[in-house]
C-alpha cells in the first residue's frame, strides 16, 4: 500500500504489528525516445506491486538522483553524491523515529548505488535493518533479460515498458550496437552526449509488449521475496 493512500493513523496501527516500510529512489534523467521519468516510475512500480499482497507500505519515490554525466540532455537534474546522501539519512532518519525498523531501498537508477555504502553506514548506527534493492540486476530479472538481448542495456526495450514510453516518440525499429563505455569516467557531458546519440546505451529500441510484461512479472516476484525474507536475523 502506498503512504498516499494511508491516514497517520492507519500507519501508528500498522507500526503496531509490522516495522517495515519501502522507499523507492530513481532519477529523472534522459532515456533516449522513453520517458525521463523511467528510474523514478519503474522503482516505485516495483515496489508497490511487490509489497501489496504484503502490507507493506511504500512511500513516495525520490525522483532525483545522482546522474551528472547526462547533464547535457535537457530535462536531466542531477544531485550530488554528499546531497543525496544526507537526504536518504533525513528521511530513513524520519522513519527510524516513527518506528520502522527494516528499511528496504528499492533502487532504480544505477548511479544511486554510489549511496549504497553511505545509507548502510546510516542504519548500523541506528539500529535499522536495510535492504538495499537494484531492482533491475537481481539474478533472475537480468537472466530474463539477457535471455532476449545481451545488448541491452539503459535507454533501450528493457525499460520501454507501456508505462513508461513516451506517446509521441516515435523510437527506431532497429537494434543499436553497444556504445563503448570504457573512457566514460573521463567523458565530460558535452562529450558522452555525443558518443551516445540519442541517448541508448544499445540494443533494441522496442520489444513486444509479453516479452516485456513476463520480465516484469519476474522482477516484481524477486521484490517481494527480499521484502518477505532478505532481513538479517
């Protein structure tokens, strides 16, 4: 369930029998011919699918996050590292005081991760159990996917799902070779914008819509086991 739909009061009951809670964290950032949006959507979608059978209450997704290398796409915002760091501290820390102990990060954005060490650190200090969750490079997710396009990758059909495409973008029927990513550290924005084009990191631009929906069943399945059993003793 989501805190959106909950009343303080429906939540002092639930902290009652239950100490857990779901944070999504994504970004907005550019996603080739997809939507902005897309790490931001996707983290929470995941999230409250996989907690609603549960109970678990999943609170409004961070939308912004750490991508200063797209900053040269219009629309991108980016935070920094130390920002979003004490921002994940502020408001696991808010948490913490209403009483949720078992705090699980659903994470769609890969430069979040940076944070992953950071917000560990936070919890062990204050007493919390953190599932920190790159929702899209668990085991099983990836495996599907790969199983359909080892190619694959950010900007391209793996995150192209119905609720995140764009209705009036208009993607190439085609497959994208992979950009070479190995000088990416040295790359200033103007210059990675150029080595991507139109954003995709490679493989195909779109991919029908059962392919997509099988792997998001997947994905929503590896969710809701960690949320069940991935907390330490």
């Amino acid at each position: 369930m989501r805190i959106k739909d909950m009343t303080w009061m429906q939540v002092e009951e639930y902290l009652k029998k239950d100490d857990r809670c779901v944070l999504p964290i994504g970004s907005t950032e550019q996603h080739a011919y997809l939507s902005l949006q897309v790490d931001a959507i996707l983290a929470e979608k995941v999230a409250v699918e996989a907690a609603e059978p549960l109970g678990v209450p999943v609170f409004p997704v961070q939308a912004y996050g750490i991508t200063p290398y797209f900053m040269a796409f219009p629309g991108t915002v980016t935070l920094s590292p130390g920002t979003f760091e004490r921002l994940l501290a502020e408001v696991m820390g808010s948490m913490h005081k209403h009483g949720f102990r078992r705090i699980m990060v659903v994470n769609g954005h890969g430069g979040n991760s940076v944070a992953a060490e950071a917000a560990g650190a936070w919890a062990a200090t204050h007493g919390v159990s953190l599932l920190w969750h790159d929702w899209w490079k668990e085991p099983r997710t990836m495996a599907a996917v790969k199983a359909i396009d080892e190619a694959a990758s950010h900007a391209s059909w793996m995150e192209g799902f119905p609720w995140t495409r764009v209705a009036t973008a208009r993607p190439p029927e085609a497959h994208k070779a992979p950009v070479d990513l190995t000088d990416r550290a040295t790359l200033s924005p103007s210059e990675f914008r150029r080595r991507l084009g139109d954003g995709s990191f490679g493989g195909w631009y779109e991919r029908p819509d059962e392919e997509l929906l099988a792997i998001w069943s997947v994905a929503v399945k590896e969710t809701r086991k960690l949320m069940e059993e991935g907390w330490r003793e």
